[in-house]
C-alpha cells in the first residue's frame, strides 16, 4: 500500500494497523520521522513534485491520496497502481476558495476531474462524489475510488 503525501500518517497508521505493509512517503521532514518506528510502515522522505519521480518502477496493490493534487504527476501516480490495485484519493476543488485553503485553481480539481484522469487511466470507477462537505470542515471536495482490473 502507498500512502502518497502521507502527512502526520494517519491513513498509513491505519493501514498498517490492519495488518497492510505501508509505504509512506512525503516530502515533510518532521512527519516521516514520526512514522520511522511505526510496525508496518516504511516511511521515506522524497520530492514528490521534482523534475525526477521517485517511485518510477514501482507498484502497490492500494494507492491511498488525501488533500494533495499535483497535476503533472497524477498519470504517474495512477501508473503506481497494481493489477486488481484499488485507488483511494480525495482532495479540494474548485469553490473551496469560499472556504479556506487551497485556494489557488493550480491546487484545486474542476467538476469531474478525478473521474476523468481515473478513466483515461484505464481505471473502473467504483465510488465517486463531489461538492461541498461540512465535515470535517465546510470545504469542497472531490474524491475517488477504482481499481484496475
């Protein structure tokens, strides 16, 4: 399982509670050393948004993404995805400016966006939801999950 732009870890913390071996990666110092002794992550700290993308060659059977958006390495990410890899991602789109941060169109999805890239991925959607949410704080959201067959 990958935990992409894991943060504090809470999803790889999870994961890694019901029985998953969890790679966790961000590029925040201080929240990949908090995850460095948790059994059944391994956490590294990498450059999610340089010109070379650290995980090339990789694959994980789950990909679990939440408040990140990084478009020029969205189709990388989807090519992370395993055969029968299930995909989890959530994220802010467009009208959360009224709300907070992100604000900036560059960090926020349009309608439909996560549904479209998961398609032309080669992905079947299995869940997807988008629009404003109240919990746990009012923002607008858009989020995802899939497969790949």
């Amino acid at each position: 399982m990958l935990d992409l732009a894991c943060g504090g870890g809470r999803h790889a913390r999870l994961l890694a509670g019901l029985g998953f071996e969890v790679a966790a990666v961000d590029r925040d110092f201080e929240a990949i050393l908090k995850l460095q002794n948790v059994p059944g992550i391994t956490a590294t700290r990498l450059d999610l948004e340089g010109d070379e993308w650290p995980l090339a060659g990789r694959s994980f059977d789950g990909i679990v993404v939440t408040n990140y958006l990084w478009r020029a390495r969205l189709p990388d990410v989807l090519a992370l995805l395993a055969s029968g890899g299930v995909l989890i991602y959530e994220t802010f789109m467009l009208g959360n400016e009224a709300y907070g941060k992100p604000s900036s169109p560059a960090f926020l999805l349009r309608p439909g966006e996560l549904r479209q890239v998961v398609a032309a991925a080669g992905l079947r959607e299995i869940a997807f939801e988008e629009g404003y949410t109240a919990s746990p704080k009012p923002a607008m959201r858009q989020a995802i999950c899939a497969v790949r067959e």
